[in-house]
C-alpha cells in the first residue's frame, strides 16, 4: 500500500475472539468495492433460490469495525456516529435495491463491543429497524440472559431494544438459547424471532425438538466429535469448534 492510499489507522479483529491489531483502513476504492461485493453477493443467493440473506455486522468483522468509536477515518466513513453507520447503511441500501420485494435481506448487530457502547448499539438498532430497509434485525447477545458487560447500569441487554419502535421489522435476538423454555423466555420478552447458534449444532433438529416439546433442553457439553459428526458437522467446523469454543467439544 503506498502511502497515498492510506486513509487512516483502523482496529482489526483476526479472529472470533479477543486478538486485534492495527491496520491501515481499506483505501476508497476498496471500500467501495466491499459494498459492491455485499450486493453481489446477495444477488447471487437470490439468483440461487436462497430466500434471503443476513449481513453480518457484529463481532468484530468488517461492518463492525466500521461502526467502533476507534475508526477515526477522515472520509466520510469514520469519526461521528453519523460517518461510522454509512458504510452498514450503503451494504443494506444497495442489496435491498438489487433484489426483489420478496427476498428476506436481515442484519445481525452487536448490542456492545470495547468499541461501540450500549447507547451507541442501541441508537444503530433503532435506526435500521424504523428504516425499513431490512426485514429483520438479528441481536446477537451472546447469552440471552446477560447484562451489559462494558455498561455498568444493570438490567439486561435484551431489555436495551425490544422496547425500540420497529415497524415492520422483526425483531430477532441470539445467544445462549439452549432450551425451549430458553426461547419461550425471549418471545415473551418481545422479541419476534428467536436465533438458535450452539443448540442447531448440538442437534440439527433443534427447532421442530422445541416446537414440540416445551421441555426440551439441548445435550449436555462437551459432546464427543461421534455426536457432532452424528448432528451432521462437518470436520473441519468441528476443528473450527474444538480450537475456538471453550467446553464443547470432548
């Protein structure tokens, strides 16, 4: 990169977890390209037969590192609040116009992050769920039943957006949901859609289990990898989970 292109100093995650490391921010022309290949993307899906597509904004990947207070960008992408949502803004925009009026385009968002406080996760939920141009906002809470962990004011997080007006827009929330009761809880909690991670990989039934069982609760962990492989997981997700997922695969 020479230094013409260099825009200004970003934070990075290199993994699903707590490693970062600073970088140069995409240069314009990259930027761009990003947004476009979201769109491509998406009309690829639908070109496909896929009903719909969800954009990952959360944990630490590309839009979220967007939306961290630390992106300092001097384009038009970085700085205010404003600045840092433009670029998840353009991505939803720009699918939403290349599809079609029954294809499914969602978000998933972080509710917090070291960069990106709770008022602030709060205000870009509201934002794209009174937008109405996604059909679905998918909190990923990381557990259902946690508090904030960088706000010190108590209460839960789901209690931070399903009080926010949404429109049309369903509202789905994630994390932790290990039981039908687990589900229940959050429906009854206002959320419209339940969000199901490390239950549908412990049990790739998981969901029709729980419409007919109000009693069903996953397996208990660490599985063997003879149980996942009987979930029909793949080897290579397995190693993904065994290296990166403390406690669940034996």
């Amino acid at each position: 990169m020479t230094a013409h292109q260099r825009i200004d100093d970003s934070v990075v995650q290199l993994a699903h977890g707590p490693a970062w490391a600073n970088r140069y921010a995409l240069a314009p022309m990259t930027n761009k390209q990003s947004h476009d290949d979201g769109t491509l993307a998406a009309v690829l899906a639908e070109q496909a037969g896929f009903d719909g597509v969800e954009v990952h904004g959360a944990h630490g990947f590309l839009l979220a590192q967007f939306l961290d207070q630390r992106n300092q960008r001097r384009d038009g992408y970085g700085g205010t609040l404003e600045h840092r949502m433009r670029a998840l803004v353009e991505v939803l925009t720009g699918i939403r116009a290349a599809t079609g009026d029954g294809f499914q385009v969602g978000i998933r968002l972080s509710p917090e992050a070291k960069g990106s406080p709770l008022d602030e996760g709060r205000e870009v939920a509201r934002q794209i769920l009174s937008s109405e141009v996604v059909d679905f906002v998918d909190m990923s809470l990381r557990d259902v039943y946690a508090t904030p962990h960088y706000n010190g004011d108590g209460g839960l997080l789901i209690d931070a957006f399903t009080d926010l007006p949404r429109g049309e827009t369903v509202l789905s929330v994630t994390g932790h949901v290990l039981s039908a009761e687990d589900a229940a809880w959050c429906l009854a909690k206002g959320a419209v859609v339940v969000g199901i991670g490390v239950g549908a990989i412990l049990h790739h039934d998981f969901a029709n289990r729980a419409l007919a069982d109000p009693n069903c609760k996953a397996r208990p962990q660490p599985v063997s990898r003879d149980v996942l492989r009987a979930e029909l997981v793949g080897s290579a997700f397995m190693d993904y989970l065994a290296a990166d997922w403390d406690g669940l695969v034996a």
